[in-house]
C-alpha cells in the first residue's frame, strides 16, 4: 500500500495517550508520524513503520464552498 504526507493510519499498539491514530508527515526511507492524541512526532525506519500500521483511515472529504457576491 502506498502512503502519502497527510494520510491517516492506524497502528496496532496505542500511543501512551490512549490514541492508535497517527498522520504522516514525512515519507522516505524514514516515517515521521504525528500522535493524534497528543501531537508528539517520532521518526521511524521505513520497515518498522509499515510491520506497525494495520490500516489507512479514509479521509472525509468536505466540498469546499465559495461564497459569492450577489
């Protein structure tokens, strides 16, 4: 599966914070991701990060509205 800066995942062991949740924030040979819970960024080696993660969570998609002058 292929990730992207921004994508949401999940791991199989929670954060001490209590969240699973995670965003990506770096893609390479290294992981950065971002606590969901509680903010706190870790690198991880690109193999570690992906035995870790058990699933990408969909994004919601919001329909960007534009206001216009009448």
């Amino acid at each position: 599966m292929e990730y992207q800066i921004g994508d949401i995942v999940r791991t199989k062991k929670q954060h001490p914070c209590g969240s699973k949740l995670w965003e990506i924030t770096r893609v390479g040979v290294d992981f950065k991701l971002k606590c969901q819970g509680c903010e706190h960024v870790i690198m991880l080696p690109r193999q570690k990060a992906l035995k870790m993660i058990t699933k990408k969570i969909e994004k919601t998609e919001q329909n960007d509205k534009k206001w216009h002058k009448i």
